[in-house]
C-alpha cells in the first residue's frame, strides 16, 4: 500500500467539489453534501492504514506523536478560520445572533461543534437562529473525535492481543463497531433525523467502513485487477448519481448513505501499487488539476462557508450565481491559508510531529485564542435604545389609547424606546423551565396550574408554543376572573387528532400521545372553557404513511374530531386564530440594526395568513357552528395591509413568526373583549 495516493486525492476534490456546488445552490447537485461522507470513508482509510503501519514496523502506537501529527495537520488553516469567523460574527451578521454564533465558535475549537448544532436542530425555540458561520465545522468535529477514540481503541487492541492475533482481532473490534453504529444510525435517523444527522455515534460506521478497508488491503490485493478497475468505476457512479439525485429531505444518514459510502471504498480499493499505472478511474482522480484541487480541499472546505455567510449578512440572500462567485472568491483565502500557513508548518523540520509538548501546547494556545475572540463577538451587544415604562410603550393597547389617535404604525420609522430589548428572548414564563412546556422528541405530559386553583371554573390553554405566545394574557384574565388556568402544551404538537411529520420529515409519536392526553385529560377534569391555537396548516390522518402528502383537510378533520369531542365534554371551544409572520426572519435582528428605518422590518400580510394555521382553524369552526373563533389579526397588523416590527413601542416579534411575551401581555383588554364576546360573557370580561 503506498503511502501517497493521487487518487484518494482526486477522491477529495470530487468530494470538496460537490460540496461547494451544493452550498452554492446548484440545482443539479441537490444531494451534494454526500462529499462530507466521502471524506469521512476516506479519513477511515488513511488515519487506520498509518496506524496499521507503524503497529507493523514498532509493535506499538504512539499515541502522543499521533495526536501531534493530527495537530499540525488541522490547527493551524482552522484555528485562522475560526478568528476569521469570529469576525465576520461581530462585523456582519445580526447582533441577536452573536451570543449562539459565539458559543458555536468555541464549540468548534473545541472539536463538540457536532454536538451543540444537533440539539440546535431538535431546539424547537432556535427557529429564527441563522446559518452559523462554523457551521460546516460539524464534520471536523466529527472527524476529531474520531481522531481521539480509534486510536485509543486500537493501541487498548494491540495491547490485548498477541501478534499472531491482532489483525484479525482488530478487523473484528472495528466490524463490531462499523455495524453497531449502522444499525443506530438507522434506527436514530428515523427517531430524531434532526440530531442523527449530526451526532458522531451515527456517523462512525462511515469512518468504519474506510477503517475495515485498511485493515483488509492484503485481502483487497487479491481481487483481480479488472474487477477491481471496474468497481473502481461503479464507485466513483455510485458518488455522483447519489450527489445528482438524493436531496436534503431524505433520512440521513439512513440506508441511502451506503451508496456514496460503499461507493468511495470502491473507489479507494480500485487504486494503489500497479493499480493506479493502470487505464482505470485511478488514472482519472489522479490527473494533475484534479490532485492539485484535492491537496487544496481541506483549506477550501473551511473557508467557502464562512465566506457565503458573511455575503449573506452583507447582501442579503444571493442567488445562484452570486453564491458560485463567493465560492470562487473563498479559492484566494484558500490557497494563501494553504500555501503560507497550512503546508509550511506541516513540512517544516523544525516543527517535527516527534515534539508532541509542542503541539500539545500550540493547540491549547490556538484554542484559548479562539475562545477569546469568540467571548468578544458573543458579547459585544450594545443596545442603543433606553428601555420605556409600560406607561410609555402601551403596545397594542396604544391602538385604542387616545394619546396615539391618529399614529399609523405601518408607517413609522422611528421610536423614542422600544419594550422590551430587541437582545432579550422575550419569552413567556411557561419557557422558564421545561416542566410545562416538554420539548418535541419529549414523551412527557404537563398540566400546570396557575390563578384561582381552587376555583370551581376553569380556563384551559392548549397547544404548541403558538399557544403558549398567549400565556402571560390568558393567566392575567384568568387571575382577573378568580379561575383556575390550566397551561396543556408542547413544543411542535397540534392539538388535533392527526400526525404530524415532525423533522426530517419523521413521525413524532410523542406529538400524537401528548395530543390524545390533553384532550383526555380536559374530558375527564369538565372544564368550562379551552382556548388553543393551531399552527400547522397541513397534516396526514391517523395511519397514513409519513411519506404521504399531507393535506389540509386531514387537518381540518383533526381540529374538527377534537374540537367536537371537547364540545360534548360541555365546555365552551375558543380558537384563538394563528398569527400571521414571516417565517425565516430575525424581526428583532432587523429593529436592532434598522433602529430608524423601522420600515424596513414590516411585512404585507397578503397570504401570510395563507401559510398559518388559520385558514384550517376557519374551515373546523364553519363545520362546527358551536366553536368560536378569536381573530387577532388586526391588532398584530393593523390597518389589514403591512404588518409592523414595532407597535405602540412595544416590539411585536420575538422569534420567527412568535409574538413577543409583552407584545402580548399588552392585548390584555383586546383578547379578554373578544374571548368574552366568544364565550357569551363567561370568561375573559374586565371586572365592572
């Protein structure tokens, strides 16, 4: 087995490559994020093929000269990257993102970044949390981690074994391994696609697969050379048709991971020794240009990314064309990082991997370097507004305030003070701690009480975080009232009897159950009225397949089956109408930056409504006349046409299409007239 393969090279740019056209947004590549697994068999191969050899040679593994070696490969092009990353966090992206932004920073230098975006993406309040400038960090954690394991692994091998054994123990410790990590990665893929995707237990048997290669090559060496020239061939296809037709909605990485995977390893065992003298695909991975990009593709793999997110933060979103141009434009830092700091310390005599304290302590240095930078980007936020007396930022109760008679809130640009901080998660109290409010993937139910519990009537508040937006108001009208309040809610689940598809488009179970205890619960304990908001605008009947499309009249016979079934328990049904947003968007980010040109935040509310829940919500209640509807939508968006950032001084958004905690404890009046109205006086009245 060679020590330099052009091929493996060749092997990396078509990995790199396909990458970047997917990050650039190509079309025609919609699957290319399969080069990150092709570089994960790669790494498999290489990192267990040098520890193989110098087992054979010494008879041990040096474990400190192995992480030293590992050091002076990937510290120093990524700890440049990650303090270019800090600033391009502090200089360009929105100052509400710096906090999370900062800790992916020292997330990444400290090789867990995998770890912290995986329970980001199953985060189901990280909504309006943009494309992290290290994002594309997660893989080289990923590979780190593995870097610290195998090794120890295979020394704890080596000195458990005799010579005569330890190959074939190796091969079977690693096999053992490889199929473990398949079977689980299956399996959590399917559970929580969200965190599978990026946690390095799902993601071993990758490594494994290019582990079992190199332990393997004297077997690889007796395949007859035709075969392996064209396995060679139907690898290198199996890569391409997998970056040309798989796209992100697939289950990842499930059982389609096995064709770019297996793909590479068929790639990789077509070449070395006379292989690669041979016409075959050897021969075409190893041409010149092809190699040249490959040696450059760890260099380029780091920077591309931060590049297109600082365009990002400057331009706004870019189109094809402009990201392909940012991609190019992330070459030149690429091959400077590459040919100025990369490969000199990594050839230089005087920096030998042999002198492990050395880069031991080079890489503690580099990470406390970045770790400063990060705190600075994290915590530079300078609020420049002074916080306003609810007195002076009456909010949406500024609409009936005759001191704001005549003020078209549509229109302004600019505000004295803004309530609360566009800095501050602006939350409601039920987000306090996660005891009321259990996240999506948590199978637990809450009923939580607050107000009068000793009350002889109940109110009932139920749903996901669309409800709970409206829980600081509802427990003010209820504490008004003398009623007990009842909180029912969950993260990401519809109260309405349905499935739906939760992330990565997977079945959420969890969601269903908790669905069918709320209702449950409000049967049995006869309360006199519940209050829920429904988010979701689509969903699939109960025993439909996930892979089915989900329409909106399962999710009108869903409501309709709850609503119906709360109504015969003989308690009064309100649907608190879905509030129109802007999905996507960072409205505080956009006042934060945008403190005089407040305009620019607003919104149309043409068919936005279109994208809520409410049009659902509109068709249950027209099939049952006895539910009744609260529509709020004039006081988010008054005047029906723009929807503004900023109302009454009080800042209407606090995440993605989510009101503000004070936006909406300032609707007190306004939702308890139109509860009232709904409920025939029972509830939401103010006391004479």
């Amino acid at each position: 087995m060679t020590t330099i393969r052009p091929d493996i090279e060749g092997l990396r740019a078509l990995a790199v490559g396909s990458v970047l056209l997917y990050h650039a947004g190509l079309a025609w590549v919609p699957g290319g994020f399969v080069g990150v697994d092709v570089f994960f068999v790669i790494s498999g191969f290489l990192i267990t093929s040098l520890m193989v050899r110098e087992i054979s040679r010494t008879g041990r593994l040096d474990l400190a000269s192995f992480w030293a070696r590992r050091a002076r490969r990937l510290l120093p092009a990524s700890t440049l990257v990650l303090l270019f990353s800090g600033l391009v966090t502090l200089l360009w992206l929105p100052v509400t993102s710096r906090k999370d932004f900062g800790g992916d920073i020292v997330a990444a230098a400290a090789y867990v970044v995998n770890w912290r975006l995986g329970y980001r993406e199953v985060d189901y309040l990280a909504e309006d949390v943009g494309s992290s400038p290290v994002q594309h960090f997660w893989s080289l954690a990923v590979e780190e981690q593995f870097y610290v394991v195998w090794p120890l692994l295979i020394a704890l091998v080596v000195a458990l074994t005799t010579v005569a054994r330890r190959k074939r123990a190796l091969f079977a410790t690693i096999l053992a391994l490889t199929v473990a990590s398949f079977c689980f990665a299956i399996h959590y893929s399917a559970e929580q696609p969200g965190l599978a995707f990026f946690v390095s237990t799902t993601r071993l048997w990758e490594l494994g697969v290019g582990a079992l290669l190199a332990i393997g090559w004297p077997l690889v060496l007796r395949v007859p050379a035709a075969a392996r020239a064209a396995g060679g061939w139907i690898g290198v296809g199996a890569i391409a048709v997998a970056a040309a037709t798989y796209d992100h909605t697939m289950t990842w990485p499930g059982t389609a991971t096995l064709l770019p995977v297996l793909g590479t390893a068929a790639a990789i065992a077509a070449g070395g020794d006379r292989m690669l003298r041979r016409p075959g695909v050897g021969r075409l991975l190893g041409l010149g240009p092809v190699v040249w990009v490959g040696g450059l593709s760890y260099s380029l793999y780091l920077w591309h990314w931060p590049f297109l997110v600082a365009a990002e933060g400057l331009w706004g979103d870019l189109r094809v064309r402009q990201s392909l141009l940012v991609v190019l434009a992330s070459a030149v830092p690429a091959w400077l990082s590459y040919r100025y700091v990369e490969n000199p310390l990594r050839v230089s005599p005087r920096l030998a991997p042999t002198r492990s304290a050395l880069w031991m302590g080079a890489a503690a240095s580099s990470t406390a370097a970045v770790v400063g930078v990060a705190v600075i980007a994290s915590f530079a936020l300078v609020d420049t507004g002074r916080l306003p007396s609810k007195e002076e930022a009456p909010g949406a109760a500024a609409l009936q305030d005759p001191r704001f008679a005549g003020v078209d809130w549509t229109t302004v640009d600019s505000v004295d003070a803004i309530r609360p901080s566009p800095l501050a998660p602006d939350r409601p109290d039920i987000y306090t701690t996660r005891e009321c409010m259990p996240e999506p993937l948590e199978d637990r139910f809450s009923a939580c009480e607050f107000g009068a519990v000793d009350s002889d009537h109940t109110v009932v508040l139920v749903g996901d975080s669309k409800a709970a937006q409206w829980f600081t108001p509802v427990k003010e009208l209820a504490e008004r009232a003398g009623w007990r309040m009842v909180f029912i809610g969950k993260d990401g689940c519809q109260f309405a009897n349905v499935i739906r598809p939760y992330v990565g488009g997977q079945p959420s179970p969890t969601c269903d159950r908790w669905s069918q205890e709320a209702l449950q619960w409000i049967i049995d304990e006869r309360v006199d009225v519940v209050l829920t908001v429904t988010r979701f605008r689509d969903a699939l009947r109960p025993g439909q397949d996930v892979q089915e499309t989900q329409t909106r009249e399962a999710m009108v016979d869903g409501l309709v089956s709850h609503w119906r079934d709360v109504l015969a328990s003989g308690a009064r049904l309100v649907s608190i109408l879905d509030t129109p947003g802007r999905p996507g968007s960072n409205v505080p980010g956009c006042v934060q930056e945008h403190r005089d040109q407040l305009t620019a935040c607003g919104y149309p509310l043409a068919g936005r409504l279109e994208r809520t829940g409410a049009p659902a919500q509109l068709a249950a209640a027209k099939r049952l006349p006895e539910a009744a509807i609260v529509d709020m939508t004039d006081v988010v968006c008054p005047g029906g046409a723009v929807c503004p950032p900023v109302i009454g001084n009080v800042l209407v958004y606090r995440s993605g299409t989510h009101l503000s905690d004070s936006f909406a404890e300032s609707t007190l009046d306004l939702l308890g007239e139109r509860i009232s109205e709904a409920t025939g006086g029972l509830f939401g009245a103010a006391p004479d």
